[in-house]
C-alpha cells in the first residue's frame, strides 16, 4: 500500500501516520488479518471485522454491537472512513487520540472481545502458525506483542479509503455528474442559513474535524457522552461528530442508533432539536433572538425545510457512497 500511488482530492489533508509507525504495505497486511482474526477475541467467536463490516462502509447496522459473549455495547460501531486523514479524537467520546492507542481498546473491553491481559493475547498469537512470517515482514522479526499488534491494527484503518464516491468526482468537474435534485441537497448542505457543512466541514471525512457536539437529542441524557471521560459538566451530552462519508449505508444513526433512516436524521435537525444547557450554539437561531420570549433567550433554529428539500439532502448524502471501497479486496476478510 502507498498513498502516491494514489490520487485523493484536495479535500484531504496530510496523512496523520507518526514517524515511529510509518504505514506499510506489510505492516497493513499484517493489520488486515489481525482486523478479521476472530482469535483476538477471549472465546474466538468475533474480530473486529464482526463490529466492522467492509459492505456496511465498515460500521455493522445495529444500534449496539453484540460481544464476544452475547452482550451488546452502549454505543453504535462507528465506522471506519479515512482515519489516516483525520486528526481528532477517538471513539463517541474522544477517550483516545490516536489509532495506535485506539486498536487494543475493543480487545480488551469486558463486553466486546473480552482479553483483558495483553501478555495472554501475545502467548495466543504465538501458537498460530502464521504470524510469524506476517511480524517479521512488518516489523523485522517474528516477536509477537501487544505494541506490534496495536500498530499493525492502526496501520490497516489508516490504509481504508474512502474517495471515489459520486461526490469525489463532482469535485473534479464541478458537479456536472449531480442530477437536479442532487445539486439542491449540495447547494442546501452548504447553505449559510440552514447548512450542514457547520458541523460537517468539507474534510477528509466530511466530519468537520470530529469535534464534539452536543446537538439536542435528549434533554436528558443518560448516556452523557464527553462527560463520561472528563467530568466536565459542559460535555454532557457532547459526542463526537461523526463523518458522512457512505452515510447511507451507516444506520441507524446517532451515538444510540436511534433514527433507522436518513429522513428522520433531517427531521431531527428539521423540527426536532431540543434546547438542552449545552446545545451546540450553531443549533442556535442568531437571527430570531426574541421571537416573545425572555430577553437574552436564543431559540433553537429549526431548518425548516420543504418536503422537495428534505428529499435534497438525503438525495446528496447517496452521493457520498464509495461503492469501490465496499469491494476493494485490499480490505476485505482474508480468511
């Protein structure tokens, strides 16, 4: 693998590889069986592939991932798009800052694949046959560890790209492939009353950096997102601004996989944000500051959006589906 064989567009930033684990084609290879190998699990019976489906743009359609064990997580899988272009933290609530520290995390939680001591990980991997030459080929000898392991992993998420979609190729000849109605969902997305590119900023992963925000889903929530990590009463319900890449094959939607379909995501942002103490304040509607309510009160902003614009945007969030990504044999299961 070799990102100037490899021409992405200029949307996307420099790769966010560290000098200490440079990604290679036999580092990413090594990273690929270990993503499918359902032996970094406790009992052998998931991979992180179970919870990272390449056809599902390598999230898994459920609102919560089944473990090793039959239980299912608190949070929906996050998909897996162009993590070696994207800067910002890890995971719904930003608790890792880079994919090397990210990778073990799932092996060893107590409800998605249960191996809770990396040295019996290691011990593991040395009696299957092999890995040996696969370690060596990536890192100069067969010794097998938690360090290696966790590179390897971090090198094949940062070979998964996502940059040939429908969108990709309208940057190149200014959306004369969109239809009509594909050109409204653009045009709307980037609309300065009501567009989505606040949050959503055209980056690598259409994920405007990945900042948390907290964008009135609950006025309550139980689970309290950032706050879970920092114990700053500001993150509460704070989570991770996810991409929009391949979007459509993502659902259900939210941290909690809440919305089934895209349609109810618009309706959420359309006539359904709620004014929690923490809203994102591009939730709010700077130009209707009063509307009868008490002085210094800022309404939620409500898109507003007709049914043909509603139809718009879902319509310009299928253009942002990779359908080569889906079966490149590079990032597929091995076994």
């Amino acid at each position: 693998f070799n990102y100037a064989d490899i021409n992405l567009p200029n949307v996307f930033g420099p790769e966010n590889q560290p000098n200490s684990n440079v990604l290679t084609d036999a580092g990413a290879t090594l990273g690929r069986v270990l993503f499918y190998d359902k032996a970094l699990s406790l009992n052998n019976k998931i991979s992180c592939g179970s919870c990272h489906i390449q056809s599902l743009a390598f999230a898994d359609g459920q609102a919560f991932s089944e473990g090793f064990d039959g239980r299912h997580t608190t949070r929906n899988s996050m998909a897996l798009i162009n993590l070696g272009h994207s800067h910002s933290p890890l995971f719904w609530d930003h608790r890792s800052q880079t994919l090397e520290e990210q990778a073990l995390q799932p092996v060893k939680n107590h409800i998605e694949m249960g191996i809770q001591r990396m040295e019996a990980l290691e011990t593991k991997l040395k009696g299957v046959d092999y890995y040996p030459a696969l370690f060596e080929d990536a890192f100069g000898s067969e010794e097998i560890t938690a360090n290696r392991i966790a590179k390897a992993l971090a090198q094949f998420m940062r070979s998964i790209l996502s940059y040939q979609s429908k969108y990709d190729i309208g940057l190149t000849n200014n959306f004369a492939n969109f239809s009509e109605l594909e050109m409204e969902g653009l045009n709307l997305f980037h609309s300065w009353d009501r567009g989505c590119v606040s949050c959503h900023g055209d980056d690598a992963n259409l994920s405007g950096g990945g900042e948390a925000a907290n964008i009135g889903l609950d006025l309550e929530y139980e689970d309290k997102g950032l706050y879970e990590v920092t114990g700053n009463d500001f993150d509460k319900g704070r989570f991770k601004v996810p991409s929009l890449r391949n979007i459509a094959l993502t659902a259900p939607y939210m941290h909690d996989g809440r919305y089934q379909t895209l349609e109810e995501v618009v309706e959420h942002y359309n006539s359904k944000v709620q004014l929690h103490p923490n809203l994102d304040w591009r939730l709010f509607d700077f130009f209707d500051i009063f509307p009868g309510g008490e002085p210094g009160e800022i309404p939620v902003r409500n898109m507003n959006l007709t049914e043909r614009e509603k139809e718009a945007l879902v319509a310009f969030m299928h253009t942002l589906t990779d359908h080569q990504m889906l079966e490149d044999e590079k990032f597929s299961d091995p076994f």
